[in-house]
C-alpha cells in the first residue's frame, strides 16, 4: 500500500522558517519525481516544487523561489521541504504528492494526509 | 513558466446533464494534461491523465480530451456524488501549473 506520511508543520512568525518532510512507502521511491502542493483554507491547489528522482532537476512555483528549497533522501525513501523567508501568504497545509516516473504512467495519484503551516504573529 | 486559465469557475446543472470544464494552457504542452477531483475535507483524486486516460477506478462517465493549449474535462451524465471542485494540472517539462478550479453543484 503506497503510504505519504507528512510532518514538520506548525505555526511560526512571519520571516521565521519550517522544515517539512515526507516519509514515503509501499513503491519505488527512488523511481518518482516527488512534488509538494499546497492549499490555502478555502482557496484552490497550488503547485509549489518538484524534485527529479536522483535530485539532478529542481523546480519551484514563482511564489516560493529563492525561499524554499526541495530535497530528498531516496536512501530513507523522504521528502524534504526547506522553507524560508516565510510570509502569511504562506500559510496553507502541504502535501507530499507523487509525481513523474514515466510516459503513460499516472502522476499525482498518491496524496499525503497534509501538513498545517501557519504563519502569523 | 506555463500559466493555466480553467473556466468556468462554478457551474450548476442539473442531474443527468452533461458538464463541460475547460483549460487553456499559455503555451503548447503536448497531452501533458490531468484533470483531479476534490470534495471538502478530503485530498484531490486523480481523475485523468495524459490528457485523456482514465485513472483506473474512476467512473466511466467521466473523460478527458485536447492536446497542445486546449483541454476538456467532460462528466456525461452529472450525479449527485459528482458535487467537488475540479482542478486541471498542466505536467509538461518541469514546473506544474494548476488551473484556478471549478466548483460543479447540482442545480
């Protein structure tokens, strides 16, 4: 059974940072490009990073670049979110999300349960 | 980065009709395309892929189709459990792009 288990999230000030992570299971971890998306209370997903299955290609939304950084253990089959710099725009809960691993094959059909970051002071 | 402009933002019909979501990728992204459901409180489920393959599971009275900009989500017969808002991803090269949704009521 594939299983997306988040943790790391939490309130914190404006300016402050949060480290998320995601521990994977039940499939080729190293196989997956992995994604994080998020979701503000009540408005709609946003992608925020993808990260390639051997870290070789790093992409971030516009909105979080040059604050949050991805990265991944395929050795602990994790996730990992940096974030920081970090604003009440911000706040939103966060998924772990799988993501590419080939043509044909579905992506973003595994979702983790989310992880609630709040900024605010 | 490749912008994503889904309309209409809500939409009420009638059980039994036909509904129709549609997204306009800015630049061309092949069949690089997924359509997702989401219902409150719970995470978005995978309802199409690669522009128009079935995710398996999913009914059959949904289905997907378009390729380069333009991409149609399409429920053929609207039921009751159909009620969510619907989202479209763009996945071609490396940054994904969401459309802004689409909250489908019944009438």
């Amino acid at each position: 059974e594939v299983q997306l288990v988040e943790s790391g999230g939490g309130l914190v000030q404006p300016g402050g940072s949060l480290k998320l992570s995601c521990v994977a299971s039940g499939f080729p971890f190293s196989s997956h490009s992995m994604s994080w998306v998020r979701q503000a209370p009540g408005k709609g997903l946003e992608w925020v990073a993808v990260i390639t299955r051997d870290s070789s290609g790093l992409y971030y939304a516009d909105s979080v670049k040059g604050r949050f950084s991805i990265s991944r253990d395929n050795a602990k089959t994790s996730l990992h979110l940096q974030m920081s710099s970090l604003r009440v725009e911000d706040s939103a809960v966060y998924y772990c999300v799988r993501d590419w691993v080939g043509v044909s094959i579905p992506l973003f059909d595994y979702w983790g349960q989310g992880a609630l970051v709040t900024v605010s002071s | 980065d490749i912008q994503v402009t889904q309309s209409p933002s809500s939409l009420s019909a009638s059980v039994g009709d036909r509904v129709t979501i549609t997204c306009r990728a800015s630049q061309g992204v092949s069949r690089s395309f997924a359509w997702f459901q989401q219902k409150p409180g719970k995470v978005p489920n995978l309802l199409i892929y690669a522009a128009s393959t079935l995710q398996s599971g999913v009914p059959s009275r949904f289905s997907g189709s378009g390729s380069g900009t333009d991409f149609t989500l399409t429920i053929s017969s609207l039921q009751p459990e159909d009620v969510a808002s619907y989202y479209c991803l763009s996945y071609f090269g490396g940054p994904r792009t969401f459309g802004q949704g689409t909250e489908v009521e019944i009438k």
